[in-house]
C-alpha cells in the first residue's frame, strides 16, 4: 500500500490541501468535520424543501380535483332537477289519460266493470286472509 502522508487532496467542498499526518487512515480533521457536517446539512434541508414542494403540489391538485367534483355534482343535480320536472310533468298526463280511458270505460260498460271490481276484491280478499 502507498503511504499517503503529505499528499494533498480535494474534499467534499471542493478544497484542496494537504491530509495530515493522523497515523490512522480514515480519520479526519475538525476541519474537514465541519465540511461533512455542513453538506449533511444541505443535503437534509434540500430533502425537506422537496417534500415541502412535494406536499404543495399534492394540496393543490387535491384541490383541483376538489372543485371538478363540485362542478360536476352540481351540474348533474341542475341537471336532474331539470329533467325531473319534465319527467314530472310527462307522468302527470299518462296518468290524467289512463283515468280518462278507466271512467270512459266504466261508463260504456257499467255491469262489467261491477263484475271485474267484485272478482278483484274476492282474489285480494282470498290472498289476505289464506286459512292453512
């Protein structure tokens, strides 16, 4: 192995002198501690703005998502309370036709409608009140 007492270096920042003699390979000045110390440093507060960038960026599309839920939900109820109000209103004259058809009906044929009302009310009878 080479013996690199005296030789000079470059270290994390970039500065360039000379390693003294420790007589442990490995070991580093208080200098050279504080280099190390200041780029950990950096390198965590460079983490936390890109979370922090990170977390702001979620928030705001969040956001954004929010507000197109809310857009979209309010127009399917202005869009449903719209069509309501047609359906509504188309369910009104079906049913305002059908008890015109039912009381022509009766009128044309009196003893038939008796008939059919009798029948109805003896199979709803006999279905409510079954013996065993």
């Amino acid at each position: 192995m080479a013996n690199n007492q005296g030789t000079t270096r470059q270290d994390w920042g970039g500065n360039v002198g000379s390693r003294p003699n420790t007589g442990n390979r490995g070991q580093m000045s208080t200098g050279s501690n504080a280099g190390v110390m200041e780029k950990a440093q950096d390198a965590v507060s460079g983490a936390v703005d890109s979370a922090k960038e990170w977390a702001s960026d979620a928030a705001d599309t969040a956001k954004e998502w929010a507000s197109n839920a809310t857009e979209r939900t309010q127009e399917f109820v202005s869009h449903a309370a719209k069509h309501a109000g047609e359906y509504y209103g188309v369910a009104r004259d079906a049913v305002s036709g059908a008890e015109q058809n039912v009381e022509m009906f009766i009128r044309r044929n009196p003893l038939m409608s008796i008939m059919i009302a009798f029948g109805a009310g003896a199979l709803i009878g006999m279905a409510v009140c079954r013996r065993d």
